[in-house]
C-alpha cells in the first residue's frame, strides 16, 4: 500500500506540479475483451513528469537499453494509470511505455519508455 493516498497525494502533486513539465499519456483504446484496437486509436489525458538523466553505469545495473529513457510521472492529477499499452509524450519526444512502476511513496509512476516513431 502506498505511503500516499487521498488527500495528501493531492497536496504532494500540487507542491511538485508546477515544478515538473506537461506531458501527455496517451491511453490506447481496448475492446469488451481488453485487447487493444487495431490500428492504435490513443485518448490523451494530460500529465507532469520530467525525464530522468540515466547514467551508463545505471543503464548497466538497471537492464536498460541505449535507447530507453526513464521518465517520472506525477499520479496527482491523472485520470488514468499508464500501462504497457499506451505511449507517452514528455520532454520533448513520444515513448512506448515498456516498463511501469510506482514510486515506494505512491506519488508517481517510474516509466522506461522507448522511442515511439
């Protein structure tokens, strides 16, 4: 269970908001059966996070490809949980989501994201 809920996730994402950039989490439409609709048909659903700066020797221990990024996402706000499906425009590019995890205090998700086009 996260550290923070309700209301006081709210109060961490409004101190944190205006410091991280806008982005877009772009949530792939499913069918009745959870697959998703081909071709891709994405709903946008606004978001802040920034980019975080990944070392070579973090890449290294992390298992993380030359190419992937990994990029902090606020939860205060969204309306949506980003999942492998969807793809992610912040800090100037468009990622596929390859990895989600959620921060040990439940205000963001920790995303690995590769190059979307």
């Amino acid at each position: 269970m996260p550290v923070l809920d309700g209301a006081i996730r709210a109060v961490f994402g409004a101190a944190f908001a205006p410091l991280l950039l806008d982005g877009t989490l772009h949530v792939a439409a499913k069918d009745a059966d959870g697959q998703v609709i081909l071709p891709p048909v994405f709903a946008d659903i606004p978001v802040k996070g920034h980019r975080d700066e990944v070392g070579d020797r973090q890449r290294a221990d992390w298992n993380i490809p030359d190419r992937a990024v990994r990029l902090i996402v606020l939860q205060a706000g969204a309306t949506a949980a980003p999942t492998l499906d969807d793809e992610i425009t912040l800090a100037g590019g468009r990622w596929r989501i390859g990895a989600v995890e959620r921060d040990p205090a439940g205000a963001a998700w920790i995303l690995t994201g590769m190059p979307a086009r």
